[in-house]
C-alpha cells in the first residue's frame, strides 16, 4: 500500500514539472543557450572579452532580458534586454548578427537559437 502512494506521489509530481516546464517554454525558445566570441563584443553597455557565455533568457516585469555569464567562472557580466521576434519556422541553426559600430567595436545586434521560434533583437 505504501508503494502505490509513493508511485502516485511521484507521478504527480512528474507532471506538475511537465506543465511547469511546458509554461516556461511557450514562447518557443531555448531558456539557456551558449554563445563563443571570438573577438570582443560589445553586448548593451559593456564590451565582452572573447570567450565563451552562457545565456539566459529571464523575465524582469513584461521585459525580456538575456543575462550573458563568462562560460568559465559563470559570474553575470551583463544583462540586456532584447525583443522576440517570431520566425516563420523553427531555426535550422543558430547564428549572432553584429555590426562594427565607429569605434571599430563589434556590437551583438540579433541572437538566433537553433530550434527557436524567435530571434531576440538587441
């Protein structure tokens, strides 16, 4: 008889995590992703050595906020907020769009996730 409460508690809770991570993921795009730089750039307001990041895609309010985290110590270098913008299909692959801006600086303007449904536009 304990065995089949323990089971049913942990269905469950099974699917209370399935629906949670279901609502988080409704808007069709990965909540962490990498991305590798291999010359500095210029994300928002602060310009990031080369390396590699871990991004994440948060909410603040009804604001969408990608945090960039150096890959090797995972400390926030920054937070900037980006627009979705919907895909006509999942992306085949994924893809950063920078420009050089006047001061020969590489500045990170679209962000495309393989997968994602949307591209986040800085």
């Amino acid at each position: 008889m304990r065995f089949l409460r323990a089971i049913g508690l942990f269905v469950c809770v099974l699917a209370l995590c399935s629906i949670a991570v279901a609502k988080e993921n409704n808007l069709g795009i990965h909540e962490v992703t990498h991305v590798t730089f291999s010359e500095p750039t210029r994300v928002g307001s602060v310009l990031l050595p080369a390396g590699d990041y871990v991004v994440r895609h948060t909410m603040e309010g009804q604001d969408h906020v990608m945090v960039f985290e150096h890959g090797r110590n995972r400390t926030v270098v920054v937070k900037v907020k980006c627009t979705l913008v919907p895909l006509a299909q999942a992306a085949n692959h994924s893809e950063t769009v920078v420009v050089v801006n006047t001061a020969n600086e590489r500045v990170l303007q679209e962000m495309v996730v393989r997968g994602d449904k949307a591209k986040h536009v800085f």
